[in-house]
C-alpha cells in the first residue's frame, strides 16, 4: 500500500485531525490515486522553491555522492519480504516518469513502514533506482528494527534533500519526523552514522529561481504560505475559520485542500477520488442559489455523509460534530463527522398501524430433514396472523410453480390465517442455474405476463403475495455475475402492474434487505407506496461470511470475532436507515429469529473472556460450527436444536448460557462452539418493543424451527397401530460382563439393549475414575518407568540401527580371518568365504611340547595356520564380502570409517529419537575375549570389536519423548460420554428410543472397551527394580505402548502424526517379538482410514449419541471391521466383545 499525509500536523499528536490518503501499490499509474506533487522546504533554506514541481520532470546533471546510514542495533521481528515489498512498490512508483512530480511517499507492507523524501531538485527516474540497490544490499545483510538513509547538510536546501526512512514496527509518526526534517533542508539523524554508501550516483537539477502555489502541498505550513504569500499566519485563519471546507487550522493543516488566500466566496473542495457523496465528490459542481455545499450529492436512501465523503448509517458516520475551528466538513481528533442526513433516529412512526400483524415462515421442504418436521395444519393453532408459504418458483413460461412433495398445501390453505404465497427466497435468488428467473421476469418484455400468471393463480385461496428477490442490483453475491442497474427500477414497475392487477383484495409485500450494501439498490420509498408492508429482514445480521472481514464488525479489527446475528443495536439502525429512506414505520415488519448462527472457535477459553479477545479467531473460511441433528448446517441450528443442547448438556465441554445485554441477545457456549439467538423470552420483549416504536408487526423465521413436535416421520398422517401386549419389566441389574455372561442366554430380547448399554455405562464409569486418577496422580510415576525402561534399551536401539543401516553411511575394514586354501575349501560355507585363503602349508606340527615344523618322537599333533588381514569390505547389513568363520553372528572386528555423518546422524534421531548430542565416538565390544594382559595388535582383536562407532552417551529417561499432552486430550475428549449415555438410557427404559437399538451398542462398545483396556494396560507398568531381564523390560515398554495407542483415535489421531510419538517406531522396533500386542494395535489404529478413528471422531461429536444417522454411521463402521482388527486391538477387547455379541445371539463369522 501507498500513503501520503500532511507533514507537519503530527500524526502522534492527540489533538491532530489525521487525514491519511492511500492506495494500492498496483493503482500507480491511475492519476485519481496519485499522491499529491512535491515537498515544500522551510522559509529560511527554500531558495530555489516550487519551480521544479510544476515542469512535469527536470533537467538534471549526474554525479557520485556519499549517503550515511545509522542503522538500529535491534534486529526486526518480522519477515524481510515485507519490506522487501514496501521498498520495491515505492521505487516502482517514484521511478516512474508519471510520477516524477512526487516527491514524498510512503509505502506500507504488513506492518513494515518506508517513506521516501526527495527533493524537488533531484530526478526520481534517475537517482532513486540508485540509491535503492545500494540500500537493499547493506539491508540484505542486516536486519534492523529501524534505518535512516541521507542525503543532506549545510551545504544542501531541502530541493537538494534526499532521504529513506524505515521502520518495521509499523511506526508512521517515527518516520513523519523524518520526512518533516528533510523537507526544512535539515538532517533527521543526529547520531553516528553506522554505515556509509560510497559513490552512488544522483542526478539534480542547476538553481533556478522561486515560483508560488496556492493551494496546501503535504509539506505546507500556514508560515510558508504567509511567507510566500505576503500574508501573516492570522490573515489566513481569518479568510478560513468557519467558512473553508475542511479548514481545521493552520496546526492541523490537511494535505490536498484547497484553501482562501483572500476574502470572498470559499472554492469547492479538493475531490477526492474515492469520495461517494458530498462536495468532495469527483465531477461536483458549485452549489445553485439556496443550497450548500453539504447539500451536494446526498447518499442513497438519506443515509449520513461524513466528512471524507463515505455513505453510511452507524454513528461512525452520522454524528454531526465539528472540529475545532467549526468549519464545515470538519470534525474533531478520531471521529469522521457528518455533512448531510445526519443521525440515528428512526423516522416516519408518528402513526400506529391500523393492525399490528405477527407473520410466520412456513418452511415447506422442513421434511427433508431427518427430524423436526412440522405440518402446516398446526400454524392454526398459534398467534400469528399471516402465514407465509416458502416459497413459490417460476417456470420457463413464468407460471407459478408450487412445490407440494409433502402434501401440506392443502391444509395450509384451510388455515384460518391470512395465506400468503412467498416467491424466491436466498437459494433460489442466488443459486447460478436460477438466479435469472425473477430479474428475466421483471423485464419490460416479461412482466405483463408474470404479473398475470400470479393474478390469477391468488384465486386458489390465497390471501396475498410476498416476493423475495435477494437481491436486485446486488454487486457482490458469490456464484453470480453482478446485479443489473436495471434491477431496481425493474422491480418497482413489477410491483406497480401487479397492485393494479390484484386490487385491494389481495396483499402485496416484498422482503428488504436489512443492510445499506444490498438495500441501496432498491427504490424502496417508491416501493412502500405500493406494497401493503415489508418484510424487513432484520436477522443474518453477522454469519460466517463474516471472516475475515475486517468492515463487517466494529470493534473487531480482525474481522474473526463473534457477533450476534440478531444484534439490537444494528437492527435499530437498520431502522432508522429504512425510515429515513422515506419508509413509514406502519408499514416496516421487523424481523425476529427461530434459529440461531453459530461459530467454531479456535479457543472456547479466550472468547469466553470477551467476544473481541485477540487470542481466538473464529474457524474459516468454512464454518467449523457443530452441525445440528436435524438442520445439519454448520452455522446454522434451530431453536429447537440450541434447547435440546441446553437439556442435554452432553457436549463434554460444558454448556454456558449468558444473556448478552448489550446486543439483547441470548447466547451459549457448547464444545468449541458459540451460538447467538432469540429466546422465546427475548422474542417477545423485541415485539413490545417494536409495536412500541408503531412499527407494522414482527416477521418470524420460522415457524417449523421453534420447537420440537410429535410430527416428525410421516408428513400426511400415523398409520393406526394395532394393540399390543406389554413387554415385560427390563428390571434385572448386570455390572459387570461376567454378570452379563453368565445370564447371558436367559435375558429377554427387548432388554438386550438396556442391559448391555447399563453394563458399558458402569464399565465406563469405572474406567473414567481410573483414567482421572493416572492422569492426576499415577500417570508421570508410570511414564517415569516406561522412559527408564526405554532409555536402558537406547544402546540396543543405536547398534540396531547401526547393523541395519550402516552402510549407507561408513566404509569399513573388516579383519579378515584366513586359512590356507585347502582346508578352506574342503569346508565352503558361502560364495565369499575362501576369498582371503592362502596357498602354502596349512597346519603346524605339534606335540605336548609345543608345535613344530619338523618330526620327532612325540605323537605330534595339527593346528590349522590362522593368518589375519584387514580387508575392505562393504559395512553391514551387507556381509555379502565376509570370508571365514561363523556367520550367526558375524564375529568379525570392524573398523568403521563415516562417510556421511550428518545424514547418520539426521536419520538416527529420526528413526529413534537419540540426537547426536546424546553420544560419543568410542570402540564397542561385542563378543571379544581378549584376556586383560592382552596387548594392542594382538590377533585376539581380529574378533568381537567395532572401532570408530557411535555410542550412548548421557543419553536418560528424560530424553524419551512424554506423550502425557495425548493421555490429557483423550480425558477431555470422553468426559461427556457418560451423560449422553444416561439420556439414551433413560429412552430405552421408557421404550422412547427411536433408533436401532442395536445399532446402539455396536456404536458404543468399542470405544469403551478400548478405553477400559487402555487404563488397564498403563495398570500393569509397575516399578522396576535395578535389575530386570531384557524381557520384562521390554513386556513394560510394550504394556505402556499399548495404553497409549489405543488412546490415540480418541483425540483424533493416527499415531504417524502425532509429535509426542515420534521415536515410537524404533521403540517398538528393539521390542521384537515382546512387542507383538503393541505392534497390532499400532498397525491397525496407524491407518489414517482406520475404523476406531472413524467411530470415535462421530460418537465424541457434541449431541452425537442422541442422532440416530450417527448412530447408525458408527454401528456401519463397527460391523464392517474384521474380527482379526477386533483382535488386534487386544485381548480383552476381544473377549468383552465376544460376550456382547453373545448377549446379542450374533454370530459373528471372519470378515476375511
């Protein structure tokens, strides 16, 4: 981004009045964009001033110069591409021959500030790309918080000035100083200077005498222009206080307006390219005779008009406050001010309806959802007056299209209510294949005919006609091309054939967009004449299209706060805006909610401190809200829905409901979510309220979201039942599964359930006060001893490594044994073995005496001539160059030479979690038998002896990697579980469960039973004394592993992703065959598409017990798992699953 400012009203002074004019780096060459043309120096050293600014670029004169630099000792904490970009867009920009009038700028990348002064003297083109390379280098090679760059001194006015500010902490007054120093022809910097830029080559233009201006430059002061002018510093005030616009005197002197130097008449305001009404709008011409400047170019729908030209209708824009001076277009330090149509006041409600009426949406696809399904006949019963049917569409022929799939039209329209019939609506409106319909019918070629086709179908017993377009002219709706101009005025001369067609005997009403955006298109003064009342829908205020929108929210600078959709306070200026468009109250129905929009949070903690806390963000651009059962949208959950979570209470993070005064909204915290809504309480103070301010009635959304009703499954009607004879009490108690099993064979079919889901209850309670218990007081005493256990197997994991792998990473001399070849031969165990034999005498001759080369008369005796060489020779795991000896193991002295030992030792800490800094080059002896007294080259070392090779060193049980973060995470993924649990059983005691009760258990036994092991497993990690077999160690490591991974799928997890897990492949890898148990489990819970994964992600899911299709999902998964994963994941899992699907009387065959 590109700015400018004025350059002397202090942007750190409290008391200034800041006007910051900006635009993106790309806009350079767009003139209306364009920063302001040059600096002006001060009095005393501006001798050859303003000349050079009005030629379009100068005659300059090349020369080499030094610039000093004085850097900061500090380093910058943000990334160098910032200001990589700031110092690149400035160069662009001011290099330019567009631009070589400009000679101050600052340029602004992420919170990284550059500002550029360049005196009117000197050539942009020329000398800026110069002084640009030199300073990016010494930067490249440095990192500052802060760096001055210049050119300057007595010898050097201001148009011979040049200098680079930097600041990367987002600091515009710091630099501001400098600029204002540079512009009075002084040095900014008065400290040594840190580095000097030798020979860089400007280019400035000779002397050439002064020339005036007569409007304010950045740089002006009211002193320059009294000095250059022959005025004094009260002269001007005088010829502006109270009258200029923008005028806030000379020590908050703007850039860019045009100012008195006489008496008379003020001259129009500067225009400001981006200006929507007002005078400072582009192309505005002199007021006529009567009006005022604040009169020109009102905003649509009388919206307020502040000072800098900006339509809208929040306080930010309509409270009509001036600055210091009274000037109009003014307004004190940080407020924005307003021109024209200001206020906040709702208009036009002096007079009462003749009838407050209270309508009702009627929702006529609500039996697509699996549950809180309503009929049309119950809409007799309330206290609404109009019922409106959602919604009507058109076909080719612009015929009225109803869709009645669920037969409900026909009771709908014996309703004793007024019936009205609702074309449109958001989906329809906005959807690419349908969004043409109403606009194409609407068209002056169309509009005879739609007009007629709806005239006509009102005769089927319908009261009125509601039309929802969302929205006409609208510029921004994803998935759609922009509205037409044509849109507005289209739609009104619809509405006005339509009133002539239909007469008074039916109701015509139209919905209207509560926001300044979407209603502006509308000629919705012109339209209130027509239409009997509006629909003002004053809901969806705030949503999930809310991230990241930094305009969309006040007070939430990063657009990723929590906001009510129903909030108060924007729904009254969402009033006042339509009142003040010229709208009758009487006529306005003020919308209220059933449903609630709902947010993921990033952090539940954090947001519950304050809905602006900069600590969470709301999730996106997704909604990362838990769907509802029966609405299933993310962001999105009825009211019936946020009741039964509030009665449930199952969520496991607690539900927190709070009454949100400032916005007059309830609200709730549930799991990670936040859901702001009406309560039946608020509903109704917000209707007192309304008809309060003679407002024309209330408009819900909608009827079939409010609560939950028996007319849910089939929409036309229950089949008559026949009777039945009542199932016998389910009245035995089982708590344990050995209970379970033992009278499995004699428990009644239709108590299965209960009785297996009691038993899993008690079983989960008791596993859940185990799991509190290792987590609060066992759990770092148990991984003390799984880490002792690990870190004693740490040599045996790095020599592991080493065999497998060395290779790849060393040489080795291999001390090879031989013996002559015949003997060798005789005896060939591999291709290699002979290949260091010898040719010659193969044995000694000896006798008791000793060994001889020669006979004599002792029984002499053989000894086979052993010879040793070093030979080089492949490291293992290749031995495929070994010669003789034993080969189970090799026992042949290696040297080791490292080749590559930052890639061994990357790859060591990798593979087993032992970093370099935990060993030490040493000589390992594997199986060597050289007596104490043996000396070096003796042969006795040919044997058993690794020389040069890594080994432990210092390497403790604090080095294992703690996955306790996971152990925590697990605890409070599953504390709901066992009251959602308790509500499911309270349905099954009551015969009350709608669902496959079967499909109950098999959803819910897997993940207890998992857990249950889990605990049990971390029970058996005891003590282990000083000494301890190889075995017990690794059955502890391998008891401890268990625990954990059968843990892992709680929180979400496969174990490869998991951080805290990270040496566990090489753990399990020194276990061998001990580890079996641990490494099935690992193998089937590692699969990022593993079924325990899938069914603990849906059962852990706020609400999910109680939503029959995630049930049914879960038991899916289950069923389909192969009995080998169920036996995988342990034995007793295995055998507890075993005795449920007995209870069950399934047999269960191998999936296989």
């Amino acid at each position: 981004m590109l700015l400018d400012f004025a350059i002397f009203s202090p942007l750190d002074d409290p008391s200034s009045v800041i006007k910051l004019r900006t635009c993106a780096a790309g806009d350079g060459s767009n003139s209306q964009t364009a920063p302001l043309s040059s600096s002006v120096p001060s009095a005393g050293k501006r001798a050859i001033k303003d000349t050079f600014s009005d030629t379009s670029c100068i005659t300059a004169s090349g020369s080499e110069v030094d610039l000093e630099m004085l850097v900061s000792s500090s380093e910058s904490t943000v990334p160098s591409t910032h200001l990589d970009s700031a110092l690149s867009a400035l160069e662009q920009y001011m290099s330019s021959s567009t631009h070589c009038q400009t000679k101050f700028l600052v340029g602004y990348s992420q919170g990284v500030v550059v500002a550029i002064h360049s005196g009117d003297a000197i050539d942009n083109g020329r000398t800026i790309p110069s002084i640009m390379n030199q300073v990016k280098s010494h930067l490249d090679s440095a990192s500052p918080s802060n760096a001055i760059a210049e050119l300057c001194g007595d010898d050097r006015n201001a148009d011979y000035t040049f200098g680079i500010a930097i600041d990367t902490t987002g600091d515009l007054a710091s630099v501001q100083k400098a600029i204002a120093s540079w512009s009075n022809g002084t040095c900014f910097s008065t400290g040594q200077p840190t580095a000097k830029l030798s020979g860089v080559k400007i280019f400035e233009a000779p002397l050439i005498p002064l020339s005036h201006g007569n409007s304010t430059k950045r740089s002006a002061r009211s002193h320059k222009h009294t000095h250059g002018n022959g005025l004094t510093v009260e002269q001007i005030e005088k010829f502006n206080d109270k009258t200029t616009w923008g005028w806030n005197g000379c020590k908050s002197l703007a850039a860019g307006i045009n100012i008195c130097l006489s008496t008379g008449t003020p001259p129009l305001p500067a225009p400001v390219s981006n200006a929507l009404c007002g005078p400072l709008k582009p192309g505005t011409a002199a007021p006529k005779k009567g009006q005022s400047l604040a009169d020109l170019n009102p905003c649509p729908l009388n919206s307020c008009c502040d000072i800098w030209g900006q339509c809208g209708i929040t306080p930010d824009y309509c409270m009509a406050e001036k600055g210091l001076t009274g000037n109009p277009g003014t307004a004190p330090p940080k407020k924005n001010g307003c021109v024209s149509n200001c206020g906040i006041d709702i208009k036009n409600n002096s007079d009462k309806p003749t009838e407050f009426i209270k309508i009702a949406y009627y929702e006529s696809w609500n039996w697509d959802r699996p549950c809180l399904n309503y009929r049309a006949i119950n809409l007799g019963g309330t206290t609404y007056t109009h019922a409106h049917w959602g919604f009507a569409t058109l076909d080719n022929s612009y015929n009225v299209v109803v869709n009645d799939t669920y037969k409900q039209l026909e009771d709908f329209l014996s309703l004793p209510n007024k019936k009205i019939l609702s074309f449109g609506g958001w989906g329809y409106s906005t959807d690419p294949k349908t969004f043409e319909s109403l606009r194409t019918a609407m068209n002056p070629a169309n509009v005879d005919k739609f007009v007629a086709n709806i005239a006509s179908y009102l005769k089927k017993g319908w009261d009125g006609v509601d039309i929802d377009w969302e929205y006409p002219g609208a510029p921004d709706i994803p998935g759609i091309p922009l509205g037409l101009k044509t849109d507005g005025p289209n739609y009104l001369n619809f509405l006005q054939k339509l009133c002539k067609a239909v007469g008074t005997s039916k109701s015509i009403s139209i919905a209207a967009p509560a926001s300044y955006w979407y209603l502006k298109a509308f000629p919705i003064a012109d339209m209130a004449k027509v239409v009997d009342y509006i629909v003002y829908m004053t809901y969806d205020l705030h949503g999930q299209w809310d991230y990241k929108n930094i305009w969309a929210q006040d007070g939430c600078s990063s657009g990723n706060c929590v906001r009510s959709h129903v909030n108060l306070t924007e729904t009254t200026y969402a009033l006042a805006m339509i009142t003040r468009a010229g709208v009758a109250a009487s006529k306005i129905n003020v919308g209220v909610a059933s449903y609630g929009r709902s947010f993921g949070l990033t952090s539940r903690h954090a947001c519950e401190k304050s809905l602006s806390d900069s600590g969470f963000h709301i999730m996106g651009p997704k909604s990362g809200a838990t769907p509802g059962n029966c609405t299933q949208t993310a962001g999105y959950i009825s009211n019936a829905e946020i009741e039964e979570v509030m009665d449930l209470n199952t969520t496991g993070a607690g539900v927190d409901y709070i009454y949100d005064k400032a916005s007059d909204s309830d609200t709730l915290f549930y799991g990670n979510n936040w859901v702001a809504y009406m309560s039946d309480t608020t509903k109704k103070s917000r209707i007192a309220h309304y008809q309060g301010l003679n407002f024309g009635g209330t408009v819900d959304w909608a009827v079939d979201l409010q609560q939950f009703t028996d007319d849910d499954l089939d929409p036309e009607g229950d089949d008559d039942l026949p009777d039945t004879t009542p199932l016998s009490a389910c009245s035995a108690t089982y708590s344990t599964f050995e209970d379970l099993d033992a009278h499995a064979s004699s428990i009644p079919q239709h108590c299965v359930a209960q009785y297996t889901i009691t038993t899993l209850r008690a079983f989960l309670t008791e596993t859940l006060n185990n799991y509190t218990t290792l987590l609060s007081d066992g759990y770092d005493k148990k991984f003390g001893i799984y880490s002792k256990a690990v870190a004693g197997s740490a040599s045996q994991s790095l020599l592991g490594f080493i065999d497998d792998h060395g290779n790849d990473y060393a040489t080795c001399i291999v001390a090879e044994t031989s013996i002559c070849c015949k003997a060798c031969n005789d005896d060939k165990k591999s291709d290699s073995y002979c290949d260091y034999c010898f040719d010659g005498k193969c044995y000694h001759e000896c006798n008791v005496l000793g060994c001889t080369n020669k006979r004599d008369d002792v029984q002499p005796s053989q000894e086979l001539i052993v010879k040793t060489a070093n030979e080089s020779e492949p490291c293992p795991p290749n031995y495929s160059k070994r010669g003789y000896g034993p080969d189970n193991p090799y026992e042949q002295t290696v040297y080791w030479t490292w080749k590559n030992s930052s890639g061994f030792f990357a790859d060591l800490e990798l593979n087993t979690g032992i970093p370099k800094s935990k060993t030490k080059m040493g000589n390992y002896d594997r199986m060597n038998s050289c007596a104490p007294s043996a000396k070096a080259g003796d042969d006795c070392w040919s044997i058993g002896m690794y020389y040069n090779m890594p080994l432990i060193n210092g390497y403790s049980a604090s080095d294992v990697a703690n996955p306790k973060e996971v152990v925590g995470k697990g605890l409070d993924k599953i504390k709901g579980l066992p009251t959602q649990i308790d509500q499911v059983l309270t349905a099954l005691q009551l015969n009350g469960y709608l669902g496959d009760d079967m499909e109950l258990i098999d959803s819910l036994s897997l993940p207890i039973l998992m857990l249950a092991s889990a605990t049990e497993n971390m029970g058996t990690v005891v003590q282990i004394a000083d000494k301890i077999t190889e075995e017990e160690r690794k059955a502890f490591i391998a008891a401890f592993l268990s625990a954990i991974f059968l843990i892992v799928p709680v929180i979400g997890e496969v174990v490869g992703s998991v951080a805290e897990l990270t040496d566990i492949g090489t753990v399990m890898a020194l276990l061998g065959a001990a580890g079996n148990s641990a490494v099935d489990i690992y193998t089937v819970v590692d699969d990022p598409k593993n079924a325990p994964l899938a069914i603990f992600d849906l059962i852990l899911a706020p609400l999910a017990i109680a939503d029959i299709a995630t049930i049914t999902k879960v038991a899916n998964i289950r069923r389909g798992m192969k009995e080998s994963d169920i036996a995988k994941l342990g034995d007793p899992v295995k055998r507890r699953t075993d005795i449920i699907d007995k209870v069950k009387g399934v047999c269960r065959p191998d999936l296989e």
